[in-house]
C-alpha cells in the first residue's frame, strides 16, 4: 500500500475565510423546544431541550461540552448540524451565516458528526467502503476517486484498506466502525467535526486508542472539535475549553483547567465530586447531589438546578443567573454565588472584573 | 501512527469488491430449500411459457364420452374434466393466465405501494397522514368484496381483473413500506447520510430501499397466492376469465361439481395453486434469511 500511485483526491475544505481571530463557530442564542402532547384539552407543554445557549468555538480548539443524559448536549449537536429546525438562535460558521453566506451544502462539507452509536450510523447494507465514499460522491466525487479516498482514510484511521475495505459493518467491531465513522465524517474534508459521545460506547482500552487516533487527525488534518461527552476524565484530556450544561441551559464555561481547579457552579462542583477517585484514600464519602433532575417539561422556575442545590436561596427561586466573566480568560458561570453584588449570601463582594465580558 | 494501529485482527480474503446483491445471490444458492422451490416455480413457469410446443391434446377440445376420467388413465396422464378435456393440457396451459393474475397485480402493487410507503415513511408530516389515511379508507372494505367492486365497475375481464387486484393489494403494501421505513429512517446512518449534504432522492435510493425491501418483498409474495385466490373467485363471479379459458381458480370452482364423484382430479388446480404458492412462501422466506446479511 507503500505505492506512490497518483495523489489522492479530497474534497476541497470549505474556504477560510475569518482568519484566526475569527472564530470558527459562533452560536448565539440556540434554542430548541419540543411540543409534547399532553392530556386532551390541557394547555400545550413543551420540552425545553436546549434554552438559550451561545458559545463560540475558536479555530484549531476543542471544545467539550459535559452534563448529565437528557441536558440537551445531543440535541444541541443536532441543531448545530442543522439535522434538526432550531426554534430561534444564530448559527455562524467562520463568519458566514448558513443559508446566507454559506449554503447548507457547503456547511454540510464544513462541519461533520460522529454519532454514538457506531453501529446505527452505519448502513447495515453497505461496505464500509461505500458508506465512506458515499459523502465525496453526493458531492460530486467520482466513484473511482471516492474510493480510493475511502481506502486512503481507512489507513488514516488505523484500518488496513486490503482487509476492511470490502467487509460489511456487522463484520467489524465497535472500535473498528467508530474508526470507520470517523472516516466518513473526514471524507468531506471538515473543518469541525463534531463528535456525540463518539467514544462513550468503547471499552476502555479501546476508548483510549480512538483518543489517540482522535489526536492525531486533529494535529494531521488541522481539525477543530466539539466533543460532547458524560465522561469527565475524557472531556479534560482532550478538550482545551469546556460547557458545562444543566436541562438545557450552559451553566459553566471556561477553560478547562479553570472549571477542573475552581468551578463557579455548584453543579460543575457536585458533576466533579461525582467522579470515581482512584485513590482509596480519596473516597466519595458523600453523595454530591441528590434527586433526579427536574422533569424538563416544567423546569423550575428562576435557577434551574435550585431544586438540587444545596446554597439555594429564595433569591435562586427568582430569578434566572445570567452567564457571567468571573475572570479574563473567559470562565463564565451562571450562578448568583459567582455573580458579585447579586445578593446571595455567598456572592463575592466587589466590582466585577474589569474587562472580563468579552467572550 | 503505531500506536492506532489494529492488532490481532485475522485477515480477511482480500477479495474484489462484492456488492450487496452479489452477496445475497451467494447465500441463496447455498439454500436447499430456497432452491428446491425455485427449481419448482421454474419448471411450471417454462411449461406455461412453452405450452403450445410441448404436444400437449387440445385443451378445448371436449368429449362427452370422456369425461371425469381419472387419474393415469391411458392416453390421460391426469385424467379429463368435467367436459372430458384433458386435465395435464388444461392445467399447464391453465399456468399461463393464473401465473400472470396472480403475480402481475403483486409486482404492479409492490412498485406503486413501495413508492408510496416510502415516500409517506421518509417525509412524514402532512404527506404521510395524506397518503395513510388514504389508504385506511380502502381498508375499511374487505379485500374480497373490495376486488369484487372494482372489478364490477371496471366490467368484466382479464385486464380489469388485475387493476382490481391491484387496487386491492396498494394499501396493504404501502402500510407495510411505510412502517418499515419509519423505523430504518430515525437510524443514525439515515441522519450521517443527511449530514453528509445527500438529497432525500439520493438518500431514499442508497439508504432506505436496501433496508425496506426485504420485509416488503416477503409480505408481497405471500400476496401471490392470495391475488391467484381472489383472481379465481372473479373468474367464478363472471367478473374475470371465461369459460372456457383455462385457468387454475376457474377450474377449480367447475371441478368442484365433482369432488364426490373423481375427488383427486377435481382437486389438481388447487395443488398447481397451493404449489405455486408455497414455493413464492418459502422462496421470499428464504430471501429475508439472505437478505439479512448479519447473519
């Protein structure tokens, strides 16, 4: 396979047009509610899966986005890659606003997914080369060249083309199709990929492998990645900057060895206690928070996770925190015991940092 | 790069690209039973196909002296009918319409139900509880009666028959493609294939009909026999062939005279249907096991 045959053809990534100050993902706003059918003649309820959320992503970053099953981390992914109709928010890639500047087509090129499950993301009735191939050639590849991409992508992600190429998805195992999905998502040469709990299903071992693999197509193909994950240890190793989200709303943002060393968010704080410590010296004594998270058809009132936490005060019933700069490198937090002066009991005195608000 | 690599994989045949349908064809073969029928359907197939040329006696020419005769008598392989024809010409030249009412009106239901289950599947919304709904009228009829209907309106005949027949097995079919593609359409790959930029043309082409036919294709050739059922019932009603056409439903309802007096030649167009049935049944059967390539 050494063969220096022809160079192989890739698509051509959508165009950069920003530069680096310009970030490659800016999203404001985001919105997405589900009407849910309620009991006859009863008010109409709806699900609010994601509220409100803005964050940007810089060229070249990872960014994680963490939180517990049904916070809207999947659902976010989904509106981002327009596979779902948002109800309100602006989505800006590179500076160009989809169906404006940019067409959906191209964005589809732009940014990719990988799904979670690898199994029902690929087509049971392909080859692993075809499913691969099949991206370049909706876009115009032709059928010789896409292949020869598959098979040049296959070896990218550490699977030998000769031996999988021509094997169908049920013939491989979970590492090998998450490896196979990731290919896919590169064959339309992104820019962003986005990965949806993309190595959760994986054993461990091979959890790390994909990682790595991760790792290096990002150094290789100059990738940019949004990485949504349950698992903590996970998101820290790979993302630079992290989004802590609660029922549908970001909570916490910040770099990611800020919110790991001083989390603004009680909720970022109990998600960090949660984490099995290794040490034996070192254990949960404790439960960090305790319930379910509220039913997201009628979340609470004013905070959201004022049911569960354990500083709340008649204040957090109230009225709704604003994500505010807690410093200048971009650590946000949306809790009244961030905020100086917002009359928590527990809320820093002082002025807020001067200059922290931009982004 | 050596730290991603895969180890301790055995190494596959580095064959040619195989296709899909190259792979089924492979597992079917392998199949005795599936093959068995198929050798059956074939022979009674060609044998219609071929009947002016196979020598067989007139299959209209009667003979009151004649008749009833049974099985194996000389000269009468497997006797002669109620006008003294003989059976063996009658039945297989009797192939050649019941082979076409009773398959025709199922391939023109599978194309026509197949397009629309898909189509009401994949898009959903409004489109799917037109085109359902629709669909739910022509089941409030029972299929006999809807058959007899239509085909009543239509006048009577072979060609009218199979639109009828048609008509009837439309809804059928397109309530089976519509939920089989409800369930294949929320997959992820159908999502990763919209992700990729794929139109819903492209994507119904390359993603969804692989992963809907085969539950479609085994309801539809457990249609045959039922289409052949119903075909012969019109035939009985005046509503389809004529006497003195031969055809196996036709046969049946005027042998039926004379199951008392020559039971097991009153009984052979129902062995042709109960044959060409069971084997379409095992057949598709077969072709769902094949079809599902995980295993």
């Amino acid at each position: 396979m050494n063969q220096t045959a022809a160079p192989v053809e890739m698509l051509r990534p959508v165009e950069d047009v920003g530069g680096v100050a310009q970030p490659l993902l800016q999203v404001t706003g985001l919105t997405k509610h589900f009407p849910v059918r309620g009991e006859l003649f009863s008010a109409r309820k709806t699900v609010r899966a994601v509220d409100d959320v803005s964050f940007s992503i810089a060229k070249g970053e990872t960014v994680g986005i963490v939180g517990e099953s049904g916070c809207g981390k999947s659902t976010t992914a989904r509106l981002l890659m327009h596979l779902m109709k948002r109800d309100a928010g602006d989505i800006i890639y590179d500076g160009m606003g989809v169906g404006r500047a940019l067409s959906l087509r191209e964005l589809r090129r732009g940014m990719q997914m990988v799904f979670q499950d690898s199994y029902a993301s690929l087509n049971p009735r392909l080859t692993i080369e075809q499913s691969i191939a099949f991206g370049p050639k909706v876009h115009g590849m032709a059928d010789a060249a896409a292949r020869t991409l598959a098979r040049e992508l296959l070896g990218k992600v550490g699977l030998r083309p000769e031996v999988f190429a021509n094997r169908y998805p049920h013939e491989i195992s979970g590492g090998q199709r998450q490896r196979v999905n990731i290919a896919r998502a590169l064959a339309l040469s992104p820019r962003l990929v986005i990965l949806d709990e993309a190595v959760s299903a994986l054993d461990k071992s091979v959890e790390a492998q994909v990682l790595n693999l991760l790792v290096d197509l990002k150094r290789e193909f100059g990738l940019t990645y949004l990485f949504i994950s349950h698992d903590l240890n996970v998101v820290r190793y790979i993302s630079d900057r992290v989004l802590v989200m609660y029922l549908g709303e970001v909570v916490e943002l910040g770099p990611v060895d800020r919110v790991w060393d001083a989390p603004a968010h009680p909720y970022t704080r109990a998600l960090l206690a949660a984490m099995p410590s290794s040490d034996p010296d070192h254990r949960t004594q404790t439960p960090p928070i305790s319930g379910d998270p509220p039913n997201p058809i009628d979340p609470p009132k004013g905070c959201r996770f004022h049911t569960r936490c354990p500083f709340a005060e008649p204040l957090c019933a109230n009225a709704t925190p604003k994500l505010t700069a807690l410093d200048t490198m971009g650590h946000q937090a949306a809790c009244y015991m961030a905020i100086p002066g917002s009359g928590h009991s527990r809320a820093p005195t002082g002025k807020a940092v001067e200059g922290a608000n931009a982004i | 790069m050596s730290a991603i690599t895969e180890i301790g994989l055995p190494a596959a045949p580095a064959g040619k690209a195989r296709g899909y349908w190259t792979t089924v064809g492979r597992r079917i073969m392998r199949d005795k039973v599936s093959m068995a029928c198929a050798a059956v359907l074939v022979a009674i197939f060609v044998a219609a196909l071929l009947a002016p040329w196979l020598g067989l006696a007139d299959p209209y020419q009667g003979s009151m002296i004649r008749r009833l005769r049974h099985i194996a008598t000389p000269g009468y392989p497997l006797g002669t009918d109620e006008l003294g024809r003989d059976m063996l010409s009658r039945l297989i030249y009797g192939g050649r319409l019941s082979l076409v009412v009773g398959i025709l009106p199922v391939i023109l239901a599978f194309v026509i139900g197949t397009s629309l289950g898909l189509v009401a599947g994949y898009i959903g919304g409004w489109i799917n509880t037109a085109i359902m709904r629709t669909v739910d009228v022509f089941y409030a009829f029972p299929s006999v009666l809807l058959a007899i209907a239509i085909s009543g309106a239509l006048g009577a005949g072979i060609t009218n028959s199979i639109v009828s027949l048609t008509i009837v097995f439309v809804p059928q079919i397109t309530r089976v493609a519509e939920s089989v593609t409800t369930g294949v359409r929320n997959m992820d790959f159908v999502e990763a294939a919209r992700a990729s930029g794929a139109g819903p043309l492209t994507i119904m082409r390359v993603h969804m009909l692989g992963n809907v036919l085969g539950p479609i294709f085994v309801y539809a050739t457990g249609l045959i026999s039922v289409s052949m059922i119903l075909a012969a019932g019109l035939s009985f009603l005046g509503l389809g062939t004529k006497p003195p056409e031969p055809e196996w439903g036709l046969m049946l309802n005027t042998l039926r005279t004379a199951i008392y007096v020559n039971p097991w030649v009153a009984a052979l167009p129902g062995v042709m249907i109960f044959a060409v049935s069971i084997g379409f049944n095992l057949l598709s059967d077969g072709m769902r096991s094949a079809m599902d390539i995980r295993n």
